[in-house]
C-alpha cells in the first residue's frame, strides 16, 4: 500500500484491494496490479523498499502416483552373494517441468529403498543400545553395489497438479526392496521375505 500511494498520487485511506490490484476507492479506472508494487520493490536500485511476505497452502486433492522398478541380479548359489546388475525405474510423472531433475529424484529414491534391501537397518541390542549409529555400522550401499539407474519418464499430465505436473521423489523410495527380492527368486527360486536380505538364505 506504500508503494502504491506514491503510484496512484492518493491517500492510503482512499486505497483498496480488489481482485490482485489496488484501486482508489470509488475511481476503480485508477489501479495498479500488485504483481506491478511486487516488480518496483525488487528492481535495483529502486527507491523503495522490498515487499516480502510468506504464505500457506493446503494440497486439497492430489493426483495418484505410478511407478514401476524392474531388477536384474547375477547370484552365486555357494555362497549366497548377489549382485545387482541392472535397474529400470518408470514413472508417471504428470507433466515434467524439469526433466533432469526429475531423473535425480527418481533415482536417488530407487537407491534410498535398495538401501533398504542391502543392508540398511537399526540393530539395537539387549540394552536397547542402538548398534548402528555410525557409517562403520550403517551399510549405506556403496556406488559398486548400485549400477546405473536407467529412467524413463511417462507424461500424463494432471488435472490437479501446477502445470499438471505430479509428486516424484516418494514413488521411487518404495518398490526398490521388492524388485530386488523378485529379481533375486527369479534366479535363485528362494522367496526373501525379510529385510534387510541375509545372504545366507540365498545358499543352497
């Protein structure tokens, strides 16, 4: 409303909000759009100072989310090992607005649910003492365990979502585990079903 007195030549008493402008109450003709006072705040060197606010929003509705992972493994009956050879992640996406950036959340997801499968876990002992408080302990996968992450993106834009545009980066955290342990019967006929996966009951 500062800005806008200086703009409109009246008194800020006389000033009022209509529809994302100021207008002179009464002489609705003589207006300046807010987005307009936002633009002279911010212009350098500009004589006045920067309007700044902060807001709230509410996700009423959202669009559902798709994704599909599909694991490929090389196993070693003897000894139970296994390692993952090749990964797929394919995603509904809505509209992607930045596709690069997209594919690193996709991916960085994938990585954070195969963690979850290669050795990931809180192990606590009798005492409650927590046993994997450090990366000595903690098995984050390693950039030998996770080969590259090949992902495409499907576009169904959504009715709901900025320029239709859905949520990406919680999808990929959840079917890492399960593609994985699909990958892993496939080959072995063993169903893992515990997580993370014990190599010694891939022996056989």
């Amino acid at each position: 409303m500062e800005i806008a007195t200086n703009e409109l030549e009246a008194a800020p008493e006389d000033l009022e909000i209509i529809d994302g402008r100021v207008t002179v109450r009464g002489v609705p003709e003589r207006y300046v759009e807010i987005t307009k006072l936002v633009a002279l705040s911010t212009e350098f060197m500009g004589r006045y100072r920067p309007v700044q606010a902060t807001g709230r929003s509410a996700v009423l509705e959202a669009s559902p989310q798709f994704t599909v992972h599909i694991a490929r493994v090389r196993t070693d009956p003897e000894t139970g090992a296994f390692q993952l050879t090749g990964y797929a992640a394919i995603q509904d996406v809505g509209h992607a607005i930045n596709p690069p950036e997209i594919e690193g959340q996709i991916q960085g997801g994938a990585v954070q649910g195969l963690g979850r499968a290669l050795g990931e876990q809180l192990a606590y002992d009798g005492e409650g003492q927590l046993r994997t408080a450090s990366f000595l302990d903690y098995e984050l996968p390693s950039a030998d365990q996770i080969p590259d992450i090949d992902v495409r993106l499907i576009e169904v834009p959504s009715p709901v979502g900025p320029l239709g545009a859905k949520g990406v980066g919680e999808p990929p955290a959840i079917p890492g585990p399960a593609a994985l342990t699909n990958a892993i019967a496939r080959a072995t006929g063993i169903r893992v079903r515990d997580l993370p996966i014990d190599r010694s009951a891939l022996v056989r």
